[in-house]
C-alpha cells in the first residue's frame, strides 16, 4: 500500500474541508438554513447555520476519488459488484443525503423521514449490502429461512445506526467526532483481519471530517444537520458491513455495535424512554446522556464532548480487542465493556430501577383508567365516570352549595 498516496489523500479532503466549509455556512445562512436556539433537543444559544453535512460530503468525494484515480491501485470494495465505488452505494448516499437536505432546508417529519431510510436500506440489502446470517444448525441452514433472517437484520441495523447518529447531532461537534473515532477503529479493525483495501475509505472521510470540525467544535459556526448526520450514519452502516471483525459471526455483530457504541446507547434509551412514558420514539426531548452532562453533572459543552468521545473511544477499544480474541474470551471482554457502561449509565441516573417500575405502573394506570367505560368501577376511571355525569348534569339537578354534594356509586345490576 503507497503511505505517501494515503496521505496525500487525506490532505486533500481536510484542505478542502477547510476551504469549503465556511463557503457552505454563508450559502445556508443565506438560505436561511439556520438552528434558532431555544428548540427541544438543542442547547446552543445562537442562530447556527445547518446543512453542513454538504461540506463533508462534497470533501469526502474529493479525497476518495483521489485515492480510487492515484495509480497506486488501491481497490476499495464498497459494493456487491465489480466497481470499488458501487452505483448502488452512491445512488444511496446521494438519496440519504437529500432526504436531510429536504429536512434542513423545508422541515420533513419523522414519518416521512423514516420512509425514505427505510426504502434506502431495503435499496442496500437487495445491493448486497446485508447483515450476513450465519448458518445454523438447529435450522437445518436453510437459505431461505437466512435470507428471511437477514432483511429485518440490515434493516434494523441501517434505521438503528443513521437514527443513532442523527440524535447525537446535539452538542458542537459531538456527532461528527464519534463518527470518526467509529470509521477510524473500524479501519483498525479491518486492517488486523487483512481488509486493508477498505482503509482509503476512512482516510478520506477521517480528513473530511477534521477539515469540518474545526468549525463544528465549541463554538461551532456550522452545524453538521440532518444532511450530515444522515449521511455519516448511512456511511458508517455501510463501511461495518464490508470487512471482517470477528471470524465468529456473533462476535462480528457485536464488534459492530461497538465501535458504534456511544450512538446506539444512547438511541436505545431514548427509544426506551419514550416508550415508558407513552410518547412517540421520535419526539425530541433534552434528556440524553449529552444533556445530562451538561444539565445535571454541569459539564461544559466541551467537557461534555471530550468525555463522551473518551467514552466512545474506551467502547472503539474495547471491540478493537474483541476482534482478537477467541470466543469464550471474548464473552469476557462483552461482560466487562457492559459492566463499564453500565455504571456510566447509572453514574447518570438511567438505571433507576425503581423509578422506571413506577412509570411503568403510571402509565399502565392510565391506559386502564382511559378504557374504563362509563358507569364502571376501576380506580381513577371510576372517580372519573362518577364525577362527569354530576359535573355535565342540567343547573336544576345539581346541588347548590359545595358542601350538601355527595357521590353516588353507580350501580352494578
């Protein structure tokens, strides 16, 4: 592999990153593509121009076409067919991108949203880009019942990954950072395994990326946006896919999920969450592990990314290690990564066992009490179907002081 092309590679994309960032941030001001402060899920307190995932993108293209074009025959196999650079990955890309362009630039609501990623992974897995089912032998290794199991796979795993990025994207710079020390383990990863042909693939997006945050870090003067965030999340799905972490097909997986750690963690509570208090998975909130950082422990905003990328990077170590070893080891090695985030989420507040009962009864409580029929007897639905009659009777049948008022429990005949 020719060390000087790679470089001259990521020089190119962090150049251009520098040159072009700025230009995107005066374009999407002057479209008045901007974060007012004061929303649900951000913190800053300025007007922010968004749609800086254009900046990335547009660098990141220079920088790999670079190194695809160079003459040092670095083959890059990206897609299910011949071509380094596949169609197939392009046309998803530009498709994810546009859908966060659309979003930063008009609005588009998480439904729609959500059906557009979900026709982009359904396009990648008919690719060839898929979660891979091993074969197993209590199935009698059926193609079919694999390939039956592999769609909702690459699906869940292409929705839960951009999802993941996408809601990170709340502090300056935290997004874009994690998305790099993911690309940058992963190409670890793969180069342990003898996949080094997928490294110019990070090289180019690791300048890209660092070419950006340095408007993208506190204060940030450009926000990565939907564009971005989409984009780096369709991205780091795709590159996962492509080299070997583990020769343990259930290892590999959770190599994966690793290096993408800190996003799919916090994505997973925020879903969980929602869920318990009976609110829509999608709906912003200032509750993520970067909010209490900043809202409750009082970091700064950047005390809080530097953590949270220490964070992130002792998760990247920890599957860089697991790619490694042997299975029994590395059921170990799965123990004590789950041991270190689970005291970091509890040092946080998350795992309150007792208060997430108590919500759950909560909720459950009033899902029966609004099922309760009128006339009938169940807790709170039965002060409420007491109460609504005597409250909508005619003036003439109600009581006339507060005091002489008196319930009267309906009858069971």
């Amino acid at each position: 592999m020719n060390f000087f092309v790679l470089a001259m590679g990521f020089a190119l994309a962090f150049v251009s990153s520098l040159i072009l960032t700025p230009l995107v941030a005066r374009f999407a001001k002057h479209n008045k593509w901007v974060d007012l402060p004061g929303g649900q899920r951000t913190v800053h307190i300025k007007a922010t121009p968004r749609a800086g995932g254009i900046a990335v993108i547009f660098t990141f293209l220079i920088g790999i076409f670079f190194l695809m074009y160079s003459g040092a025959g670095l083959a890059m196999p990206l897609g299910a067919t011949a071509h380094p650079f596949s169609w197939a990955l392009l046309l998803g890309a530009i498709t994810i991108a546009l859908t966060g362009l659309y979003d930063d630039a008009y609005g588009l609501g998480f439904k729609k949203k959500f059906l557009f990623q979900l026709v982009v992974a359904y396009g990648m897995y008919l690719a060839g880009f898929r979660v891979v089912v091993p074969e197993i032998s209590f199935l009698d290794s059926d193609p079919y019942l694999q390939a039956a199991l592999g769609l909702p796979l690459t699906l869940l795993w292409y929705l839960g990954v951009m999802n993941a990025v996408n809601l990170v994207d709340g502090l300056d710079g935290l997004a874009s950072g994690v998305s790099l020390i993911s690309f940058c383990s992963l190409a670890a990863i793969f180069v342990l395994h003898g996949d080094v042909s997928l490294v110019p693939v990070a090289i180019a997006m690791a300048g890209a990326l660092l070419g950006f945050l340095v408007f993208n870090f506190n204060p940030a003067s450009i926000f990565l946006g939907d564009t971005g965030s989409l984009f780096l999340g369709f991205m780091v799905a795709t590159y996962a896919l492509q080299g070997t972490t583990h020769t343990h097909p259930v290892l590999a997986v959770v190599v994966m999920a690793l290096c993408i750690g800190y996003p799919l963690v916090d994505t997973t509570l925020a879903f969980v969450r929602r869920f318990v208090k009976g609110e829509s998975p999608f709906a912003p909130d200032k509750d993520h592990i970067h909010h209490r950082l900043v809202h409750r422990k009082r970091f700064s905003t950047k005390g809080s990314v530097v953590a949270l990328y220490l964070i992130h990077g002792g998760m990247a170590v920890a599957a860089i290690g697991l790619s490694l070893v042997a299975p029994a080891w590395g059921l170990l090695l799965i123990i004590a990564a789950a041991g270190f985030v689970a005291l970091i989420l509890r040092w946080l507040g998350y795992l309150n066992v007792q208060r997430g009962i108590k919500l759950i009864k909560r909720r459950l409580s009033d899902e029966i009490g609004e099922r309760v029929p009128r006339g009938s007897w169940s807790g709170d639905g039965a002060v409420r179907s007491v109460l609504e009659p005597v409250a909508n009777a005619p003036k003439k049948l109600r009581p006339e002081k507060e005091d002489e008022r008196e319930l009267v429990m309906p009858s069971f005949d």
